[in-house]
C-alpha cells in the first residue's frame, strides 16, 4: 500500500465523513447501554497539518479550516469542529494544526462505558494509534486486516455498534468488491449493526454496481449520502464522496438533509456542487 492519508487530512472528503460520523455516534449515546466502535481501516488517528505531507497538498484549507468562522451550522457539524476546535485551543482560532482521524474523533466523542476496535495493516500507522491512545482502557489497536477482524470479531460484546469501513481505494473496483465480501459476511454475522462505508466518488459508473449490490442482496435498511463539487465524469480527481449507512438512526435521513447543503455551501470548489439523500432500501 502507498496510500497515506497525512497528505489529505482535514480536507472536503474528511469533513463529510468525520461530520456525519459525529452525528452517528451522538444517536448510539442516545441510548444508556454501552457501544462498540469498529474502525477496519483506521490510519494513524492523528495528523500535523504542518507537517510535510500537509504543507505538500493544503488540502485541509479547502476543508475544515473553511468552516472555522462559519455561523448557523447543522448540530453535528458543531459537534465535529468543536472537537476540531479543542485539540488546537492552543493556536490561532482561525487555524488548525492538528486534525483528528476516524479514531481519536469517535474516542472523544465515547464514554467511559463504550469501546473502540482499531484495525490498521501499515506498522508505522499502527505504532500511531498504540502511542496516541496508550493508557486508554476502551480502546484497542490491531495490526491486521480489518475485513478479516470483522469476520472474528462480529458481533461486539455489547450487541450494539457501528463499524466505520473507510479504506484507501488505491484500486476501486477491487475495493468495491472487498467491501462486498466482507458486508455480506459481517451481515450474516450482526445483521443489527449499523455500518458505514465511505467511498470517493470518481467516475460516476465505478459507484453504480456497488449502490446496486445493497438492494441485490436483499439488505432491508439503506441509507445513502453523497457529496460531489465536481461532475463524476472524471477519474483523474477526486469529484466527491459517498457514505452508505446500513441500519442508520432513526430520522438520521432528514440529519443528512440538513447537513449536506451546508457542507456544500462551504466546501464549493467552483460553481458546480450536488448533494443527495436516498434511500437504496428501506425507510
């Protein structure tokens, strides 16, 4: 794998993830019983937007350092830039030069009762995660394949979870294909879970099959969000990005309703944009 994230953290495609994220783990806290969080491809769960790999790209600054000042936001978009906000209490209120992954933003966003499963292949990123969250009893980090941790580690203790698979898509389709093989096995395992996948929107003809696959299959409750600031008719970019959330929270549809016009609205990379919500089974 050449994939690493550390050049494109904190930008458009980590706002749209990491804000409906948020919202997520908000609707499992509704509840007073205790969680799993599983993260298949978890990275190194920090990163220095001042470091080389940022300062390479500055993809952060067409992310979340435009909605540092922003006003009237949707609730989960709070939620995520005040946790945003409070690792860089130390900097400039309208910068940011450390930008939490997946990992440290759902353990922020935990409780004491709930727990993280962090599966990571890479070492150096894997050596990450156990640095960042050494000492934390909740969490637990993995060197090893998060498609295959699922199918050992599914169903979680608790009976109740989200698994957040968010792999690198250096090849698309056969990531695509990945992910259909290890939902169908997880599905068989937890049929209850809540699962969200994200994925990068490209050519719009690579996400068709895999929209498909849900309704294929025969999974009853799909949720589906996708943002795009470029038409999908071009594989040398990244035009957009997608989340499908199997089993979502009750009403997190008209949640997604709100939140994806703002994010448009301040994420614009020119005057095309496009957002949307349906429903690929279910309701």
């Amino acid at each position: 794998m050449n994939y690493r994230h550390a050049f494109h953290a904190g930008n458009f495609a980590d706002v749209f993830k990491h804000a409906i994220l948020a919202g997520l783990i908000e609707s499992l806290k509704s509840k007073q019983t205790p969680f799993r969080y599983f993260d298949t491809h978890a990275g190194a769960g920090r990163y220095d937007l001042r470091g080389d790999e940022a300062r390479k790209t500055r993809e952060h600054e067409a992310g979340v350092q435009r909605l540092l000042d922003a006003a009237r936001l949707p609730a989960a978009l709070h939620i995520y830039l005040n946790l945003v906000r409070a690792l860089n209490s130390g900097s400039n209120a309208h910068d940011v030069a450390i930008y939490p992954g997946s990992p440290l933003l759902a353990s922020l966003l935990m409780r004491d009762v709930d727990s993280a499963t962090l599966c990571e292949v890479q070492a150096e990123e894997t050596a990450a995660l156990k640095k960042l969250f050494a000492g934390d009893a909740r969490i637990g980090v993995h060197q090893r394949d998060g498609y295959a941790a699922l199918d050992a580690m599914l169903p979680p203790p608790e009976r109740r979870g989200l698994v957040l698979i968010d792999p690198p898509f250096e090849a698309q389709e056969a990531e695509f294909d990945a992910i259909e093989a290890a939902l169908a096995r997880a599905l068989a395992r937890w049929p209850t879970g809540m699962y969200a996948i994200w994925y990068p929107i490209k050519l719009r003809q690579q996400r068709a099959s895999f929209l498909r696959w849900f309704a294929r299959h025969k999974v009853p409750k799909v949720l589906c969000a996708e943002l795009l600031l470029h038409p999908d008719n071009s594989a040398l970019r990244l035009n957009g990005c997608g989340m499908v959330i199997v089993n979502p929270p009750w009403k997190f549809d008209r949640q997604l309703a709100e939140l994806l016009p703002a994010l448009r609205e301040h994420l614009a990379q020119g005057r095309f944009g496009q957002q949307r919500v349906e429903w690929l089974s279910g309701e």
